[in-house]
C-alpha cells in the first residue's frame, strides 16, 4: 500500500492551492476541476476536507467522472492511463488536471469537454 493512500486530502490540498495561485490561477478554478473529476458538490468537497478524508475515503466516495479516462500524459514520470492501480491512477488523474491548470491550459480542454 503506497503512503499517499493513507495520507489526508486536506494535507495535500493546500499545496494544491499553493501552486495554482502561483502560476495566476484561482481556487475557484482549483474546486471546479476537482468537483468535476470527483462528482462531488463544492460543499462534499469541503466536507472531504473538513473530515480528513485519506485520498482513499476520497476516492471511495467520489463518483468519477465518465470522462476521467480521457486524461492522458505524464505525470511523476508515469503516464497515467497506463497506471494499474486503480486508487493511484485516479490521484494521478487529479494530480495531471492540477498541473494543467498551473501551466495555463484552457478550463474547457481540461474538463475534457
């Protein structure tokens, strides 16, 4: 079992916040990009947060979005369609659409619509 899997969300998410808003980008942005590959409302995404979710409880009440499986790339070294673990392949999903909204991509090419 990988560290991460067991790590809090709400560890994490601030670093998320952190390198979004360095590169001019907002929080808002950072919720919306995160609510769209989770399914989840802004306020379960708060909840996420609020209760210390580890990314595993996160995942497993997350209802993924059915266009998840068009993020590609590389990510960590990884390109993440090639990644077996199911639970490690949707971190990375959230971790490719959190560096595409750092790099400047367009919101409606990073929603995959």
């Amino acid at each position: 079992m990988h560290k991460v899997f067991s790590m809090a969300f709400s560890r994490v998410y601030p670093l998320y916040i952190t390198k979004v808003e360095k590169k001019g980008r907002t929080k808002a942005e950072l919720d919306a990009v995160i609510c769209w590959l989770t399914g989840f409302s802004a306020e379960e995404l708060q909840e996420q947060i609020n209760t210390d979710a580890t990314f595993t409880e996160f995942f497993e009440r997350a209802r993924l979005n059915p266009n998840a499986g068009l993020i590609t790339g590389v990510i960590c070294g990884m390109r993440v369609e090639e990644i077996e673990d199911p639970l490690m392949q949707k971190i990375r999903y959230m971790d490719k659409l959190v560096d595409e909204l750092a790099k400047g991509r367009a919101m409606e090419k990073i929603l995959r619509s």
